[in-house]
C-alpha cells in the first residue's frame, strides 16, 4: 500500500487537490503523492498557532523539557520507518539516513536537558535585576533538503523548548520524513502547537511576510536568505539565516596525514559532499603535496566508491535532486572544458543506468578564480590546492562573501589553533573534519548567515529577554 502523507494544521490531517511527486535520487522512480499546502491551510495554521500558544507560552520549561522527552520516544520508536522514508526522499544510505534520525533524537534529548535560565544582571544597594527569557510566538522554520530531520528537528525543538509554536516547511525536495515526523507526533503536543506545511518558494514567502509569524528560521542558500531577510523587515520578525558556506581546510606540512587523509576525505565526501560545512577549498602544504594527493585518492577511490545498494556501509551516495545534480555536473563538466587535472573521477554521463550519480571527483590545482574554487559546489567534487606561506593561505581561504565553516590540519596544536584564529568562520575544527556539535553554537559569518542555531546561544533567538527591575 501506498503511504499517504498530510499537512498537519491543529492536529488535523489535511490532504489537498494540489499533490507532487519527489524523484528519488538512486533510481529516478517517482515516490509517493504529497499534498501541497494551500493558502488556506497556512492561514488555519497560523491561527491554530496563535490561538495555542496563549497556554502553551504559560507552560513551564520542565514541562516542555519533559514532552521533548516523549518526542525523543516517539522518533526512536519509529525510528526505522522515518530512516526507510529518508533513504527513498534524499537517496541517503541507511547509514546517513539512521543518523538524520538519531542525531533528531539527540537533539531533543539535549534541550530536555538544556535551556535557558533565570539570570542576575544587575545588583548593588538600590536593585537587583533579574532577566528573563519569554517566548516570540508561532516561528516558521523553513527548511533545506540536505539532512532533512536534523535541519529541521533543531529549529523545532528550540523553538519549543523555549516556549513557542512552531510551523515546519520541509524542502519541497524532501518533504516526506518532516511530515511524517510531525504526524506521528500528533498527540504529545497540544494542538496548533507543532504543525507542517508542505510547499516551495511561495509558501516560504508567505510565512516571511504574515504578520502572524513573529520569527523565521531559514536555512538554505545565500540568494534566498538575503529574500527572506528583506521580506522579514517589513513586519520587523525577528530571524535567523543559516547559509551557504565555501569552508576552507589547511592542511600543513606537519600534520599527521594518517589523520588528515581519511579526514579530509570524509570532510569532502560524506553525504556526496552535501553539507553546508563540507570541507570544500583543501590547501595542502607544497612540501607534502605530492604524497597527500597521492593518499587521498586512494582513500577516496576506496571508501567513497559508489555503492548503489542502498544497505551498502556506505556515507556515499547520489546528489539529491535533479537541480543541485545539474549544478555539480556543470562544475565538473567546466574543470574538464578547461583542462584542469582531474585526478580521480570527472565522468558526469552515463555513470550509472539510473539515478543522480556522480562520482567522487578531485581536481589537483585549479585555479584559485575557477567556479570549483569560487562557488560553493555541495556535491562530491574537491579541488586541491597548495600553499607555502601561511599568510598567503590564510589570505586564500578568507573569503569576501561566505564564512560557515573551516578546518585546519597540524601536528603542532598551537600552530593549529593561531591559524584557526584567523580564519574568518563561525566555526573551525583542528585535526578533524568539520562535525556540529548540537551543544556548540553554530553560525556563518558574512553572507553565511545572520545568527545562529543551537547550543544554549543558539536559544537566545528563539526568545526576548526581559529585565524585571526589583527595588532594595
Ligand atoms: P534553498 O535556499 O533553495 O531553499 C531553502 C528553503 O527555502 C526551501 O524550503 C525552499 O522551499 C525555501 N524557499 C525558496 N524560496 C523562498 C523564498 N523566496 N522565501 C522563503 N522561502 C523560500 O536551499 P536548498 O537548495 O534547499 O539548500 C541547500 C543550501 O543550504 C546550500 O547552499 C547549503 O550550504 C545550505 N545549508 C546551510 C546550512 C547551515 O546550517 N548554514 C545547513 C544546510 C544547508
């Protein structure tokens, strides 16, 4: 039997005469119908939000920390249809998709653990001032396609954790396993208080400009969220961007390539490259070039190998839609039009009967002004560049316009931790490729973002902060 999906408006299920089709990835076979939210459903769901969120603001953060508890349950327990949805919507392998599930898990066990407290910010003889944090209203999160659980999971659970509804738009690439999630979580939640809505560009743009919504949480590319930042301004919502990056990783001439190998592999790699931190610019050391390029082929050829078998242990698989696979074919199609070395990979047709693959591509020393160097590519293709002076590679990676994520390899943790100080990141990882950490704050600098997400910090913007003024 067909699995049916809904929009999720006060916990009610709602299908709708307008449905689309996701294309999986490993096969081209087209899934299931998914009903597409009309105006209608959107405006129902705002009121439902609002009309809930008069108790649901009232609540206490035990008892919402006690309710992410049961959420947590509740993923766990259907923890191996949502993975089986998520391999078919995203073409992940088992492996990446029981990590989108488990990580979703580990949020909302981490918020039941953590939120933000009751602090004294002033005290002396006439008063003490004591803050508080109170909730904004109903948040839109508006989603990406890449790990559709956990992108869209931290922004519900810290919007909830912190005492406000929330309304999830998944990817219309990957709608599925979002709207299952929410169905599943019917119940635990007064109504209106955890909804979804599937749809695309215009749905997101509507949420960016109902007065209804007091915050957005994006994330996506850098051109959308400079739309969703302009429109947000008009009802003065609060927001948070969480963009693109370009991330930069310097490996030196003393590192331990027997750490930095496999790691930057996976850095570059994992999930076919699709993350926003994937280590995207490698500049390796001159003086150890050859034999870093050498080893990273080996490796890459070795672990990252298609595996068309979903159940395959692999962190490999294809690009997610047909969109952002076009994109990554064109950069590698223009490595090969431009004569750069390709030194693993480079075939863009005909790499499997079916489906979005490419394969693994890296290319030795293109261009620092060729599109692979400039643009975020998010897909499995790494140019490798070299560097001799450390201001000079320092000067590289610091873009103008993108600063998510960086990572730096040496045996010399000084040396290590100098150079991850002047990178211009939100975040830098030494000795390891970059990881999140849903207890670390995670942000981009410059256009990679406007605030951030998770970690106690990340809560703060999900909230006012409220002074209450005592006498002496
Ligand atoms: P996208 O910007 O195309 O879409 C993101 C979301 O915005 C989707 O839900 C889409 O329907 C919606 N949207 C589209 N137009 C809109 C509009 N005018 N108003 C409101 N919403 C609108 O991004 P994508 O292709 O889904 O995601 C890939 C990008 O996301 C990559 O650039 C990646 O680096 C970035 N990303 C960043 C992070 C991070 O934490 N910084 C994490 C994951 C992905």
């Amino acid at each position: 039997m067909q699995p049916q999906f809904y929009n999720i408006v006060n916990d009610e299920l709602r299908s709708s005469k307008e449905t689309h089709r996701v294309t999986d990835p490993r096969t081209e076979e087209e899934l299931w119908e998914c009903p597409v939210a009309t105006a209608e459903d959107f405006e129902d769901a705002v009121t439902a939000a609002q009309q809930a969120f008069t108790k649901w603001s009232q609540t206490t953060v035990p008892e919402r920390q006690a309710l992410l508890i049961q959420l947590a349950d509740i993923l766990r327990a259907n923890a191996s249809e949502l993975a089986s949805i998520l391999m078919k919507e995203t073409g992940k392998s088992k492996i990446l998709a029981d990590i989108d599930v488990q990580a979703s898990v580990a949020q909302c066990l981490y918020y039941s653990q953590t939120a933000l407290q009751d602090e004294v910010q002033h005290e002396d003889t006439h008063s003490r001032v004591v803050a508080t944090h109170i909730p904004l209203g109903t948040v839109a999160a508006i989603c990406p396609w890449n790990f559709p659980l956990i992108l869209s999971n931290i922004k519900v659970v810290s919007a909830l954790v912190t005492g406000n509804c929330v309304i999830v738009k998944p990817s219309p690439s990957t709608p599925y396993a979002v709207m299952r999630w929410v169905e599943l979580s019917r119940g635990v939640l007064p109504p209106g208080v955890f909804q979804v809505l599937n749809g695309g560009a215009e749905l997101g743009a509507a949420m960016t400009a109902h007065p209804g919504i007091a915050k957005i949480s994006f994330t996506g590319t850098i051109a959308v969220g400079k739309k969703v930042m302009a429109a947000c301004a008009k009802t003065l919502k609060k927001v948070t961007l969480e963009l693109a990056g370009n991330d930069a990783c310097i490996v030196c001439d003393d590192a331990d390539l027997d750490v930095a190998v496999p790691a930057v592999a996976s850095g570059g790699f994992f999930n076919a490259g699709q993350v926003c931190v994937a280590s995207k610019r490698i500049y390796v050391h001159e003086s150890i070039y050859d034999e870093f390029l050498d080893r990273l082929v080996e490796v890459v050829e070795k672990q990252f190998a298609i595996q068309e078998d979903g159940l395959a242990p692999s962190v490999f698989g294809p690009v997610d839609n047909r969109v952002q696979y076009e994109v990554v074919k064109g950069i590698i199609e223009d490595c090969r039009n431009k004569g750069y070395k390709i030194v693993t990979g480079g075939k863009t047709e005909e790499v499997k009967g079916k489906g979005f693959w490419l394969p693994p591509t890296i290319v030795s020393r293109p261009p620092e002004e060729s599109l692979l160097v400039q643009e975020e590519q998010f897909g499995p293709v790494l140019p490798i560049l070299s560097w001799s002076d450390e201001d000079d590679v320092i000067k590289r990676s610091n873009l103008a316009n993108a600063g998510l994520g960086a990572s730096v390899y040496s045996s010399d943790l000084a040396r290590a931790e100098r150079i991850a100080r002047r990178l211009e990141a939100g975040g830098v990882w030494i000795n390891q490729f970059e990881r999140p950490n849903f207890g670390a704050y995670f942000s981009g600098i410059k256009d990679s973002g406007f605030g951030g997400e998770m970690g106690k910090q990340g809560l703060l913007s999900y909230a006012y902060t409220k002074c209450l003024h005592f006498p002496k």
